[in-house]
C-alpha cells in the first residue's frame, strides 16, 4: 500500500510503499524521510486538484494582466483603456488572493 513521506530537510513529499533511498530534491539519504500520519496524508491527497487550480488560476490572471497591458498601450480611447486598467487590477487580486490560498495550504500541510 502507497504511503506519503516527507523529507525533514527540504519538505519533499515522496509517495510510495517506503521512502526513496535519495531524495530527490537535496539528494539526502533516506533516513532523512517520516512517515506522515493517514491523516496528514488525506490533508496532501484532498488538496491536490486545488491546489492546481489555484495554480492554473495564477498562470490565466498574468495572461490577463499582460492582454490588459497591451489593449492599455494600443490607447484606442479613454473608455477602453478604463476597462483594460480594471481588468488588469482585477487579475492582479486574483492572483494575490491564490497565492495566499496556497500559502495558507502549504502552512497547513496541504500541499
């Protein structure tokens, strides 16, 4: 049965039936891992897709924010530029809002 490990050192989660003789991010040995509880473990698996989603979601508001950037250069008139000024701030809080979800996962173990 897979389980989740973590490297004391660095936070590398590992999954599988035991912890990887290196690990794969600061290349220490494998007495550097714990065994996290199932509990803990549900916490990882539960928040994955989130987790990616509040990525996708930081990735898609730069996309905005830089589309945004260009309608504002291209200036075609004031009422234009207006809207590409919200939608760039706009993106700019969805971006913020994200990241501070993920943080707030990573310090709660979700991650």
């Amino acid at each position: 049965m897979k389980k989740l490990f973590k490297c004391t050192i660095c936070g590398y989660v590992h999954e599988g039936v035991e912890a990887p003789e290196v690990c794969p991010k600061c290349n220490l040995g494998k007495e550097k891992f714990v065994e996290l509880s199932s509990e803990d473990a549900e916490k990882i698996y539960a928040s994955d897709r989130t987790n990616s989603i509040h990525a996708e979601m930081i990735i898609l508001a730069d996309k905005i924010a830089k589309l945004a950037k260009e309608g504002i250069e291209i200036n075609l008139d004031p009422k234009c530029v207006n809207g590409f000024e919200k939608a760039k701030n706009e993106a700019w809080v969805i971006k913020q809002r994200c990241k501070a979800e993920l943080a707030g996962h990573i310090a709660n173990g979700k991650w």
